[in-house]
C-alpha cells in the first residue's frame, strides 16, 4: 500500500497545539498589538503607506476610499475589505482619534453613533500629521520588506516624529492578552521627551509634571487623583474614571458657568452637558437618560433634551427649582455612561517584535531611542547624498577650469570619456556627468553657482559629521525637532484633570422633593396622606369605608421611610411618597406590602421617630432593636420577631432619647416599672421577659420618664386626664409580675398615655 505524502504522522493535539501558537504569535505580532516606535497597527500602517503611493497629501485632491481599500488588500493586507475600511473610517474620525491620521469627505459616521456611508460614496487624503508620521521614509530610515506576494514593498515601521502611539492611543484584543491606551496631548508629550532627554533617570512623577493624563478627543473630565494616575503610569496598567462636563457657556457668574448651571429666571435653571465621555455614544447616552425619567428611576429629573449641532449640547431639565443640582449630577453619573471608565495597558511591541507591558517612561524612553536611531539613520544618508554631489561637482568644476580641451576632446576623440578619465583623472561617474551636460549650463553664472554650491556643501558635510559624533548635539538637535513638533501640533487640552471622590449613593429621600404630609391608617389598614401638616386634633371629621374607623395619625415628609409592623412580627417598609392622596378612603396597605392573610397591622411610624424600637409580645417577652434593622428592601418585608405558639405582637413602642422607664400593664390589671436598660438589644429572635402573669397577657405598654409620672384619660370623652407622679409602689424588676394600678384607672384600654409635656 503506498503511503499518502501529504499525511502527517504527528499526535493531534501536539500539531494542534504548534498550529495554535502559530496562529497566536501572528495575531499579537501582525495583527492586534502596536508598534512602540510609530503607535501603529499593521493596517493601518498599510492604509497609510497605500495613501502615500497614491499621492494622497494633504494639498492634493480626495480620491474615493473604495480605491484605496483596493490597494490595500489587493497589494498589502489580504484581509476583508470591510474591516480594512472600518480600520480606515476610525482613522478620520476626529471624536475617535486626538490627531486624525485621514482627512475624510463625506460621511464618516458622528458621535452619536451613526456608521460611516459605504467606500463608494467617502473619499480620503492624508492628513498633516501622517505625513509627519511618514517623514523620512525615502531618507534610507526603515528596513523595507516584501508584500504577501513578493510584488512590492512595504516598510516595517514609519520613521516620523510625531508621537502617534500616545498621542493617538491604540486599542486591541489578541490570544491571550490585549492593548489598551488613551490620547494624549502632542504639546505635552514633547515638554515630557525634554525633560527625558536631558535627564535619562527621570521617574514617572516627573514627566507626568508635563503630562497631565489622558487627554481625549471628546473632552470631558479626568476624575482621578495624581495619585491613582502616577500608579497606572508607572505599571502601565490601571484605569481612569471619565466624567461628562457640565458648562454654562453664556452664565455670567463664574461659578455656576463652571458647574453647567444656566439660569432660567425666577429661580428656575437647567445643566447644561458640553463634552461626554470618551468612546460613549451620544445617542445611546440620551436614551439611558430618557431611560430613567420614563421608569421614574431618578424622581428629580424631569426632561432631557438634546440641542447638539456640531458640538455637544446636551441640556437636563431638574423635577423643580428646589432640587440639589450635585445631588442631580450624582445621580446622573451613577446611573448613566455620563461616568465611566477607561482602562490602560500600555502593551505594545518592543523594537524587536516582543509584546510586553511598559510603564509611560519605558515607552517614552523606546520612543526616543528610536527617535534617535532616526536622526543618526538620516544624517548618515543626508551624508552620502553630499558626497555623491561634491563628487560631481568636483568633476564639473573641472570641466569648466579646462572648458576649451574638454570640448575639443568631445570634438575630436572616438573615445572622449576615456580620453577624459585619462587626461584629468576624472572617475566614470565625473566624466558621464560632463558628458551629458547641457550647452546652456556652460555659461558663467554657472560655475559660480557650483562654486558656492560646492562651498556650502563642505559646510553642511562637516555640520553632519559633527552631529554624529557628538551624543550632546544629537540631544539638542531632537529637542529643536520637539519643540517644532509642539508649536506646529500642540493645542489646548481637552480633557479637564479634576480629582473627584467616588460617586455616592444617593438616599432615596433626595430624590424626592420634600413636601409636607399627614398619614392616616385606620382600623382596617387603609392609608391616605394628607398634603401638609394637619392638626391632628381636627381630624375627627374624617371619613372612613363602612365598618372602619380611625386607627392613628402622625405628621411625615415625602422623604421619610414608612414602618409598617404586622402582628405577625414582620416589618415592611415604604416611601411617604408612594402613599395615596387624601381624596376618598385611601387604599388598603395590603396592596402595597405582603402581609400574610392570617396577619393583622400592628401600627405605623416614620422610620426616623425613634433611634429604637421596643418589640412586645402577647405573652409578655420583648426586646430592643436599631430602627435601621427594621427597613426592609421587599415587599415581602423582614422577619424581626418569633413568638411561641398561639403569641402574636402585642406592642411597638419607638423609643426617643429622653425616654428612661417602661411601664407595662397586664390583662390580669398588674402595673410594673421598671428601666428600660434592663432591657437587651437584639436584631431578631423571641426576646426575653418583660413581665410575667400567671394567666392573660399584655393589655398596654408605654415608655416614659420616671419623673414625669403617669398620665391616663378619665372616661366619659369629657378629654381631663389623671396622673400619679409618685411611681415608686410600681417600680420592680425585668421579668416581675407588679402591682395594682393607682386607683382610678381606667379597666379598659387605652389604659396611659405619656405625659402632654413630654409628647
């Protein structure tokens, strides 16, 4: 049987393994990962270099892009002509790139997030800044090396000055690690370069005195502190919180022009939003925030309108004039992409193709190094271009010295170049050069303009040789480049650097504009509020469903947590806000919480009535808990007490400060008081025992001060009350059984009440 060549007698996963890595190395090499030394990708660097061939500069006219998407994959990058395209439309987009690298006609998408129109429509050229990028490549710079098919050439890096790997950023995902960086500003990476040059051993924080941080095409704000932005440097991996910024471009107090206040008139006022984070859709960013206001997700935000032209004018318009405009932006940055975060790995490859992690100076350093690699590469090739044409004019010079014999020599020699050579030990190119000059070239002015030329050149040839050998002119001449650099490319920066702490969280209390409000629940568990602060005593006209009555009333905010005790030891909670109005019967509470069927409600208070919370059961057990511990985040509310069988809550006392003693009465008509420190603290469970009885339970409790006394209603609702001031037959123990009430108490509840003067 004859074997099959082309089968590889290899394990499967072993080949698989070596075709992986194979596959890996190219895509980290030649696809995802930036060149240190130019910033750039190698698409782009064909998209550029196919623009470069096709005369695309900046003074020329635009071609369509489709011609040069052509080229591209046709000559140099054999990929798909859409994601080369797309390579091509980012790099004309000036809210993409800090320094666009393609000069775009026609649609290149927005902002908001619209594509680009198709190849056929958009036309291109280069732009300033790539043929900066580009400077030097016909100066014997760069290595050339074959295209995929060995037609052409293409060169492996770009030898110009411009900083494109921080000024532009890269981004990009390959096998096994990816690339992320942010803009920076051309004007301060050229003041940060100085200061390398000079002094090699700078640190971090030392060229980040010049280099503020990230500087991003669409603006915005650098929420970080030096020192979070010195760490990322210094690793080369981190991450910046980017905010939008408010500005009120036409306010003419300072202060509210710089947090986007614009005044309205009569007290009311809208922010204003100019730039946006980096890399955020302008678009999808309004949606999120319509998002909000139509699921009532942010109650102080009222509209948001988007009056953007060319720049950015996004307008948010607050609930009423009363609502805080930080707590307005806080709440925006929390809920929205109007904060949001940009990560740096400053992973590139190194100049021998190796990927690897640098901190902001070893990139800066690598820069440099080649920067200077350059200006030696181009001095030396500037250097034999002038021995190339001292070498000629040397030769003509010598013709024109001997004018008469040389054109007798053409005249009459077969053989005039060698008759030359021979004559005036001239070389082969000297005496070619002679031969093919022109009549009109021998006139006078001519040799002069050789002379100076051939004086200036010696001057120049000298200039150079002393640059190459000497490391300090070399240095001086790259900060002349970079300060050139800067004065032709730096601009403003964009990116405000304002350090701000985390966003907070928001209490749902300021999201609600506070209004006053009187609850009413009554026998049945109906609730209604009332608008303002009634007076409770006015409120017997109130009417209730047939079969119900009133139950309790007590004054709350918009603002305020609404604690809702059932009997069967839950607690729930609810905004005052969400509370029904005061027309009709309200609406029963059931509808709002789960409550069990088989519970009743117990009461209802502010959350913010009492720092405490006493807890009694039927049968006489109790304990204290933190009112924070009674908010439930459900509707299903939160378990806080058990009981034992056929036991359910009796009472729940809130309790104030001032308050020292509880006074507990049985249904077996037994008083006892005693200090409320007796009794324990706990988040949940049965408690411990308050008063003990033999038979019957717990008939009313109240919390008072001693010496105060207690105050109960005389009968017949002639409204006098009672008071014993003198509680000392009653005080006792936790857990004792007491004594019969003062005479005159009444039998049934309610049995007291706290003092008029320490409600």
């Amino acid at each position: 049987m004859l074997e099959d060549a082309s089968i590889i007698d290899r394990p499967f996963a072993t080949e698989l393994s070596d075709r992986y890595l194979v596959y890996a190395l190219s895509t980290i090499t030649a696809r995802s990962l930036p060149d240190v030394r130019d910033g750039l990708k190698p698409v782009h660097r064909r998209l550029l270099w196919a623009m470069r061939l096709l005369r695309l500069d900046p003074g020329s006219g635009f071609k369509k892009c489709a011609r040069v998407v052509g080229d591209v994959i046709g000559k140099y990058h054999p990929h798909g002509d859409q994601a080369v395209y797309d390579a091509m439309v980012r790099l004309a987009q000036n809210f993409a790139l800090r320094y666009p690298l393609v000069d775009g006609q026609g649609n290149f998408g927005n902002v908001d997030g619209d594509g680009a129109a198709a190849m056929r429509y958009t036309e291109a050229r280069l732009t300033a800044a790539a043929t900066a990028l580009m400077s030097g490549l016909d100066q014997g710079t760069v290595t050339f090396r074959e295209t995929y098919n060995g037609e052409d050439e293409e060169p492996e890096v770009f030898p110009g000055l411009f900083p494109n790997l921080l000024a532009n950023g890269a981004a990009g995902i390959a096998v096994g690690m990816a690339t992320s960086i942010p803009p920076h500003n051309v004007g301060e990476i050229a003041d940060a370069a100085k200061i390398l040059i000079d002094r090699p051993d700078a640190d971090t924080a030392r060229l980040l005195k010049k280099i503020k941080g990230p500087d991003f095409p669409t603006g915005g704000v650098l929420a970080e502190g030096e020192d979070t932005i010195r760490r990322a440097y210094e690793t080369g991996r981190g991450s910046f919180r980017i905010r939008a910024r408010y500005y009120a471009e036409g306010q003419k107090d300072e202060a509210k022009r710089e947090a986007g206040i614009e005044d309205l008139g009569s007290g009311m006022w809208q922010l204003v939003i100019t730039d946006i984070p980096y890399q955020v859709q302008r678009g999808k960013l309004i949606e999120q925030i319509a998002g909000l206001i139509n699921d009532r997700k942010l109650p102080i935000l009222d509209d948001v309108r988007d009056e953007s032209a060319e720049d950015t004018r996004i307008v948010i318009v607050p609930k009423s004039r009363n609502v805080d405009p930080d707590i307005l932006k806080d709440s925006l940055f929390k809920l929205t992409d109007l904060e949001s975060r940009f990560s740096l790995n400053l992973n590139v490859l190194d100049k021998d193709r190796t990927p690897r992690v640098m901190s902001l100076k070893e990139a800066l350093a690598a820069w440099l190094d080649f920067q200077f690699d350059m200006l030696r590469a181009r001095t030396r090739h500037r250097l034999g271009k002038i021995e190339d044409r001292l070498e000629l004019v040397a030769g003509y010079l010598i013709a024109y010295l001997n004018l008469d014999r040389i054109i007798e020599i053409i005249r009459t020699e077969d053989d005039p170049k060698g008759v030359m050579i021979a004559e005036f030990k001239l070389n082969d190119r000297q005496a070619e050069a002679i031969l093919n000059m022109r009549l009109r070239s021998l006139r006078r002015l001519e040799e002069m303009e050789l002379r100076h030329e051939d004086s200036e050149l010696r001057s120049e040839r000298e200039e150079l040789r002393a640059l190459l050998g000497s490391e300090e002119m070399q240095r001086s001449r790259l900060k002349d480049d970079l300060t050139h650099l800067k004065k032709t490319f730096g601009d403003r920066r964009r990116t405000v650097v304002e350090e701000a702490g985390p966003t907070r969280d928001i209490p749902l209390e300021a999201m609600i504009e506070k209004e006053p409000l009187t609850v009413i629940l009554s026998q049945r568990g109906w609730v209604r509020a009332l608008k303002g602060h009634v007076d409770l005593a006015a409120l017997d006209g109130v009417k209730f469903k047939e079969g119900d009555g009133f139950a309790r009333a007590f004054h709350a905010a918009t603002t305020d947590k609404l604690l809702v005790a059932s009997t069967d030891g839950r607690f729930f909670t609810i905004g005052a806000d969400r509370l029904p109005g005061g027309r009709g019967f309200g609406e029963p509470l059931r509808a709002m919480i789960d409550i069990e069927n088989d519970a009743g409600i117990e009461t209802m208070f502010v959350s913010s009535a009492a720092p405490r919370v006493l807890m009694i059961a039927s049968d006489g057990r109790g304990f204290m808990v933190a009112t924070g511990d009674l908010i439930a985040e459900t509707r299903k509310g939160r378990q806080i007490m058990t009981f034992r069988e056929g036991e359910s809550l009796g009472a729940v006392l809130p309790i104030t400060n001032d308050k020292d003693h509880l006074a507990i009465l049985g249904s077996n008509r037994r008083l006892l008081i005693f200090p409320l420190e007796k009794i324990p603290q706990m988040a949940r469970g049965k408690g411990v025992m308050l008063q003990r009885y033999r038979d019957g339970g717990l008939a009313g409790a109240a919390a008072i001060r001693l010496e105060d006394g207690l105050v109960w209603p005389m009968g017949g609702g002639s409204g006098r009350t009672r008071s014993e001031t003198d509680l000392t037959p009653w005080l006792g123990d936790r857990a004792g059984s007491g004594r019969m009430p003062p005479n005159g108490f009444p039998r049934q509840a309610p049995y007291f009440r706290e003092p008029e003067s320490s409600a």
